[in-house]
C-alpha cells in the first residue's frame, strides 16, 4: 500500500440563509494551508508578499496567477502550529508593502 498525496478543502466561514456569518474553526494539528485569493499580486517577487496572522508571520509558500479565472492572484500560506488555540485573529497581506484589507479566522 502507498502513500497517497491528497486534499482536502475548508471552507473558514459559513452564512445562513438570513446572511447571518460565523468563522469555522481551524485546526492547525495536520499543518493545513490557507488559500487567499485576490488581485494585484501576480506582479510582485514572491518575497514581496507578507502575510501575518495575529502577530505571527505566515510563511508563503506562493504568490502568483490563480490560473483558471483571468485576472484572479492566488496566496497559498502554511499554517504555522504556533496559531493553536489562539481563537480570533486578524489576517493581513501585505504586496510591495501595500497592506490589503484585513480579514478574521479562527483557530481551535
């Protein structure tokens, strides 16, 4: 029996139907990855592109084209094991030291 790569994706928020939101709590225990997506970020040099989380600094692991919508960047940022039981914190992502509009998660 091998070992097989695979993937698995979490949404970090639900909505009700009345638009009411609530953050999902994510565990960190299987190092997982946080996929940000946004615009703007295809231009600048991997190392140019920052994001913290709380007062942690993520590291990126990408930054580049999201390939299947024209125009859409994508961030791909490993979860460090430090944010365990760390509750609500603030996301920031920072390109070319332009900071981008901050977003929440929550960590169990």
């Amino acid at each position: 029996m091998g070992w097989h790569d695979c993937q698995t994706y979490s949404n970090t928020s639900q909505c009700s139907s009345a638009g009411s939101c609530s953050l999902i709590p994510i565990d960190v225990s299987a190092q997982p990855y946080l996929i940000l997506y946004g615009t703007g970020i295809r231009g600048a040099a991997q190392t140019n592109v920052n994001v913290r989380i709380g007062n942690i600094d993520a590291p990126v692991t990408y930054a580049g084209v999201q390939g299947a919508y024209p125009g859409l960047d994508q961030v791909n940022v490993a979860l460090p094991a430090s944010l365990k039981k760390r509750g609500q914190l603030v996301v920031t992502v920072t390109v070319n030291g332009q900071a981008t509009n901050m977003a929440q998660l929550l960590f169990q």
